[in-house]
C-alpha cells in the first residue's frame, strides 16, 4: 500500500515523508498559497511549483 499525502506538507517536512517508503510523493499547499490563486499570481505559483520539483529532485538524487 502507497500513500501520498498533502496535509501540513511543506518544504521544511517534506524530506521525512519521502524517506517513508510507502510514501512515492506529497502534495501540498505551499505550491498554491491562497492569496496568489485569488490574485491570478500564476508567476509566483509557478516558481513556487518549480522549487518544489527541484527541492524533491534534489531529495530523491534524480
């Protein structure tokens, strides 16, 4: 059995949940902050997105 969780996920924790085996990825709502998504501040949730895939790049030796 896989999980993948999203709930209090953030850049700061998301390394102890990925060295979880059972846990291939995370989610989280750091990517999309609701005031950028009120906004339309697409430029500020892409480059929050793109850290995040670099961030667990990094963690997972990719």
């Amino acid at each position: 059995m896989t999980f993948v969780p999203t709930g209090g996920i953030g850049p700061k924790n998301i390394a102890d949940y990925l060295a979880v085996p059972a846990i291939p990825a995370c989610g989280g709502s750091w990517m999309c902050p609701r005031d950028a998504v009120k906004a339309g501040d697409f430029a500020t949730i892409e480059r929050l997105c793109r850290e995040a895939v670099e961030l667990v790049t990094s963690l997972k030796g990719a």
